[in-house]
C-alpha cells in the first residue's frame, strides 16, 4: 500500500463510541496533521479557482469549447456545446420568468436524455438549487423530499406526470415549453451574465441519502465545494478535450455530479447511457465500445456483475474510476485480469454524500492492496478517537474529513448538522465531517 495511505476498514454507526480504539501509543500530532493535507496528486492544471461558481464555469466553458461536442445520447445523436448552450439559455430565461435564481429550488424528475443534462446546466447557471428525484421510487420518498426540501417548482415530463403530480409541487412539463423556436431568438452569451450573480457559497444542489439508518436527510453542497471536486478531474486522471465521459449514474446520487458537471470545465464531452440500462452490462458495453468511451465510473458490485457477465477489451478506456462501495482486493485483481497489458489507470475514490462526492483517492495497482488512498488537493484527513484525538499509524480509527469540499450540511435540520458537523480540533474556525468509517493508516 501507498505510504500513509488509509484503508478502509469497516462502516460504522455515527453514534459509535471510539473511546476504545485508544492504542495511541507515541505519536507526533503535528506528523498526523501533515499526512492530513497530503496528496499524492499534483500539477493542476485548473484549480477551480478561476470561477467564482460552477455557474460561470459552465457559461464559460459553453463558450470556449462552443465547436465541440459536448454531449452524444444513447441512439449516437451529438449535441455541439454551442448549440447545447442555445437550449440551455432558452429554459435558464424559462426559470428566471418563474422566479427561479440563487438559494431557489427546483426538483427534477426526468428520465437520463440531453434534456436532462440541459434542465440541471440551466437550474445550476441561474444559480437554482437541484433537487433531483427518481420517479422509479417509492411515493412515500418522493413526498418526503419534496416536502422537507420545499422546491419553487417541479420539471418533469409527460410520461411521468402522474409521478410528478402526486408529490403536490407545482409541476412544468418539458413538452409543454416551446423550446423549438429558441435557436433564432436566445442566445448563449447571455448564460454568463444569470452566472454572475452566483456566489462560491451558494447552494448548488441537494441530494438525500438513502435513509437506511432512518429518515432520508438532504445534503445541502455549495458551488465553491463542487468546483474544488471538479478540479480534481484534472489532477487525478488528466481529464482533458479528447475524453468521452460516460454518463450512466442516476442524477440522484452524487457520482454523477462529476459526470455530468466535470466535462465542461476541461472541454471533454459526455456519452449518455439509456435510460434505466445503466447496470445492464451488455448495454455499458455496447455503448463504451460503440461511442469510444474513455472515462467511466463503476460501483463496486456493479462492477462486480459486469466482470461476470461480460467479455470486455477496454479498448476505449483509459481510466476506470472505482468508488460508492469499498472494493476488495479480490475484485480489484480480476479487474487487473481482465484489463490485461492495456494501458488503463484504477482509480479507487472514498467520499461520503457530505462531501462534494470524493475526499480521497489512489491509483490501484495490480501488486498492492486495496486502500482508499489520501486526500485530494485541499482536503483533509484525520483518523480520530473517541477523544478526538489522532491515533498513529496501524491503529484503528474514525475518519473525519474538511476542507473546502465539506457540504454546508443537513437541509432543515440544524441539529443533525451540528451532530455530524463538528469543530476541528487541529485548526480554529474549521469544520469537520464525522464519517462513521474505520480507518487506519498504513505504514
């Protein structure tokens, strides 16, 4: 394993004591908080920085890149970012006439197609907060979001008005917006001046947890948090003009963030996966080998039915991006197997929904064991006891994160949030998130 890298050891309830985990034997805390701001990755290229939100980096980005491709749909159609950005501009000035603009929320329940990817670009660049909902679940949850999130308005389709309507949300149908007269009338200049008024601490999206340990909470992430994960596309795996990112991870969970946002801050291009087929193995297959796919993005027992069922030459591929789930060292290695000699990069990637998706990462090798790695640029990573304090290497602990990735916190909930959010005991003023993972360095 990577020097001071962390391996994942078990999930653990947030209300689990630590205090027995006090092997801390002798320790340089300062050692401890320097590991915490290291990175194995480097050389940025972008660092986020140079936007002042998402919003103007997706303006931008529609602007510079406006001759290529920026997206190609399940059937092989592709859309030029220029004329995406004509589409987007048209349903940005829809929201704006609604009353749509920053710290506003717009639940979205739409099948994976480009009028998807248009609706999230257009909410995120008047500074909207998304709310994505999954019409395929149960009505109960889909009620519950949308009362605990409390959207303006709710954009769906025809084919799913019935879902749609019966959460109670005042409900636009994309077909009833007459978007085919746009083209001569809206233009893509003006997306630069929606973004100019989104702040880095506005909220870009809310996206709840699954609610296995009880109610569903919202997680609330801001631009400035985003932009940093977005960045990190570039220092972890070079995301550069020629990649074709797969888009396959339903809008409700926060790995398709950097799937869908990622590509226009490096000029690459997205390949959506069909609707509802995105753990159909045959159909990842035919469209990474049909549509040249470069980059793409496994869960880990997703990942595990495809090796089993599916005879794949990664021709296409050059990085397969590995996070959601912790993945053993027997799948990593016949994930190796399978890939061969080829020149494809394993990148194994840690990061609660509290965060802007990923907080840590490593490059897997067929020789080493499986660890999540360290922090990415700016984040931090401290293995804790119960005490708060850092437990040395080898020894089991609780992993807290910080940084600039943190999300702002639970929607609605103040005392979850100051619960699961909580000071740092190594820098005044700083926030950390309390993961519930065990964690322990390696030597």
């Amino acid at each position: 394993a990577l020097s001071n890298a962390l391996t994942w050891i078990a999930e653990a309830p947030i209300s689990a004591g630590l205090s027995s985990l006090d092997g801390r034997g002798e320790l340089d805390a300062s050692a401890i908080s320097v590991w915490s701001r290291e990175s194995e990755f480097s050389g940025a290229r972008v660092d986020g920085r140079e936007f002042g939100s998402v919003a103007e980096m997706l303006a931008v980005g529609i602007g510079r890149w406006a001759d290529r491709v920026v997206l190609t749909d399940s059937s092989g159609i592709s859309v030029s970012y220029g004329d995406f950005g004509v589409r987007v501009a048209g349903w940005a000035a829809m929201l704006i006439d609604i009353g749509v603009g920053p710290e506003v929320r717009v639940a979205v329940m739409l099948p994976r197609s480009p009028v998807l990817i248009e609706i999230l670009v257009a909410v995120t660049v008047v500074g909207g907060v998304y709310v994505p909902l999954d019409a395929s679940n149960p009505p109960e949850r889909l009620q519950y979001i949308v009362d605990d999130a409390g959207p303006a308005l709710l954009v769906s389709s025809l084919e799913l008005r019935a879902e749609a309507a019966g959460t109670g949300a005042r409900c636009v149908f994309v077909e009833d917006v007459r978007s085919s007269s746009w083209s001569g009338s809206v233009s893509r200049d003006v997306l630069r001046q929606h973004a100019s008024g989104v702040l880095p601490g506005n909220a870009m999206y809310v996206i709840y947890t699954s609610g296995s340990t009880g109610r569903p909470k919202g997680v609330v992430v801001s631009h400035g948090s985003v932009l940093r994960r977005l960045a990190s596309s570039d220092v972890i795996y070079g995301l550069g003009p020629e990649d074709r990112v797969l888009q396959k991870t339903p809008v409700t969970f926060d790995v398709s963030v950097p799937e869908v946002f990622a590509p226009f801050m490096f000029g690459a291009s997205m390949v959506l996966a069909e609707h509802g087929r995105h753990a159909d193995p045959r159909h990842i297959v035919e469209v990474i080998d049909g549509r040249g796919v470069t980059v793409v993005h496994f869960v880990p027992s997703v990942l595990d039915v495809f090796l089993a069922t599916e005879v794949f030459d990664f021709e296409s591929v050059r990085v397969v991006l590995v996070s959601g789930e912790h993945i053993s060292d027997e799948l990593k290695d016949r994930l190796f197997e399978q890939i061969g000699a080829r020149d494809v990069a394993v990148y194994d990637l840690y990061g609660p929904t509290e965060a802007a998706v990923e907080i840590t990462g490593v490059r897997l090798r067929a020789s080493e064991a499986v660890t999540i790695g360290r922090g990415l640029p700016d984040a931090g990573v401290l293995v804790l006891d119960g005490l708060l304090r850092p437990v040395p290497i080898g020894v089991d602990g609780e992993l807290y994160v910080s940084g600039p990735q943190l999300a702002r916190g639970y929607s609605g909930d103040v005392g979850k949030t100051s619960t699961a959010f909580v000071a740092s005991p190594s820098s005044i003023g700083e926030r950390m998130y309390r993961t519930g993972d065990l964690v322990r360095w390696t030597s």
